[in-house]
C-alpha cells in the first residue's frame, strides 16, 4: 500500500459542496482508504488572477492502485463532479481539481503524470495544506522539507483557513 498525498480545489459552483463530494467519493473508493485530510483553505488564484478564490484541501490515502491508475480514478471522480477537460481554460475555474501530490517518495515523469506534482513547490495553495499534515517529509527531487519548501516559495498567494478571509 502506498501513502499518497492529493491537492483538491474548487472555484466553481457550490466549492464546499464539491470538495465535500470529492471527500466522499474518495472515502468509498475501493482500493483508496482514506487516512486524514487537512483544514479547508480558501486562496488566492494561482496563473489566472482574473477569477474566483478557490476552496483547498491536502488529503492523505492509502491505496493498492498503481500512480496511473489513481489517475484514471480521481479523474473519473472529477467528471463525475461535473469537471470537463476539453472545455477550460488551464489553469482557470473549475468545479474541482484533484492532484496526486506525492506518491509515497516516487518520482515519476510520463506524458500524463509527473509525481511529485511539479507545480506544487511554487504553490502556497498546496503547501499550506500539507504543512498541517507532513511538515517534516521531504521533497524526493529537492531533498528538503515541506516547511523549507514553503520558506523558500518566491510569490505567495493569500491563503486563509476557510472562514476567516473578510473582503476590504
């Protein structure tokens, strides 16, 4: 069984509802058992600013799947949610996002899979959620810690618990 580590986030559409449903869906997977996820955080669009502040959360599985066939699942869970490829803008709004994060310490670069995610050290939006969760693991490309990872980010997108942000 491998411990994996996914990013879920939500811009469109009822966000707690769909986050919620992700949750649920992932809990009832077979072959996925869902071992603990982190607070809810609204943030800051990363890449394109001109949109709705998403809702995220970092979850920890465990499952048997092989990385890609993770892959096909989450994103059978994300059509299933009402997400649709072909038709957004990338890096723009969408109903719910699920990505595989880390996947135990592989590395892995495919054409439709690269793990550890290779975004996610220039990501507040992911590394706050999994300061709450792995502050301590380290990066198996960079060979430092998430806490390093998120000392040394450059930009940082606002990223509030979920609740707490209040409009100026």
């Amino acid at each position: 069984m491998a411990i994996v580590y996914l990013c879920l986030g939500s811009n469109s559409g009822d966000r707690l509802k769909l986050i919620e449903q992700a949750v649920g869906f992932l809990n009832l997977a077979q072959d996925i058992k869902l071992i603990r996820t982190s607070a809810l955080y609204e943030t800051e669009p990363w890449g394109v600013k001109n949109q709705n502040w998403f809702l995220n959360m970092a979850v920890e599985i465990k499952t048997s799947l092989s990385p890609q066939d993770l892959l096909v699942k989450l994103q059978n869970i994300e059509r299933t949610l009402g997400r649709n490829r072909e038709k957004e803008i990338r890096w723009g709004e969408r109903p719910i996002d699920i990505d595989i994060i880390f996947y135990d310490n592989l590395v892995l670069e495919s054409d439709v899979l690269t793990i550890p995610h290779k975004f996610m050290h220039k990501r507040a939006f992911v590394l706050v959620p999994l300061l709450e969760l792995i502050p301590d693991f380290v990066h198996p490309v960079f060979n430092i810690t998430i806490s390093q990872l998120y000392d040394n980010l450059e930009e940082v997108e606002e990223v509030y618990l979920y609740g707490t942000r209040t409009d100026d």
